[in-house]
C-alpha cells in the first residue's frame, strides 16, 4: 500500500517578507554585511561552452561598487567572463571555514576583499 505523501507546505499569511531578499528571490548584499569578514562571493563561467573560471567578490567591494540594495543573482547576471566572453554567470556564498581564533589571529582571508580579481 502506498504511503500517503503529506501536501507541501504553505506559506503563512501572516510571515512577513524577509527584508534582505531582493526582487529577484536572493539576497541583496547588505544581508551579509555585518559578517563580510567571514563571507565572500564566488562566481563561476559556466555552461557548455563556459571556461569555468573562479572569480572572487568580497562584500565590502561588491556593495562599494553595486550598491547595499543589490542582489546576488543581480550581479551574476551582470557579469561576462573576461576570458571566454561567456554569460552564463552562476555565483555563490563562499564561506571562511576557520575557526574564530584562526580568524582574530590572522585576519580576514583575503578572498573577503578581493574586487573581482581571478584565482591563479
């Protein structure tokens, strides 16, 4: 006998919009702003013909450049690979996976202030 499969959640009525989602549906940049130290942007050149080529963002420079407002996916499909020309631009939340100590220690990874500079 087949189980039963309950019906989909649905959202509540009365749950107000998350005021860090851009029109779009993902994050606008200032959700990670408070934690940019900690958290950078990674976009990718992807599709058949993309070159898969890394390029980091850090959250200070990306807000400095397109604004508190914008949105993640905004960006990416803002973006053209700089090698291959490509346009199908995928991004991602990259997080510094050290511990806090490691990250009082040392600083924050470079990654976090990169301005859209190619990984070697």
């Amino acid at each position: 006998m087949a189980e039963a499969v309950p019906p989909p959640r649905e959202r509540r009525s009365w749950e107000a919009p998350s005021p860090f989602l851009g029109e779009d549906g993902s994050l606008i940049l200032a959700a990670y702003e408070a934690s940019a130290d900690a958290y950078w942007l990674t976009f990718t050149c992807s599709g058949e013909r993309g070159c898969q080529r890394l390029v980091d963002l850090g959250f200070r420079p990306a807000i400095a450049r397109f604004g508190r407002t914008m949105t993640i996916r905004g960006i990416a499909n803002r973006l053209r690979c700089s090698m291959c020309g490509g346009r199908k631009i995928v991004a991602q939340v990259t997080a510094d996976t050290r511990g806090s100590f490691a990250r009082d220690r040392d600083g924050p990874t470079p990654e976090t202030r990169a301005n859209l500079l190619p990984r070697l």
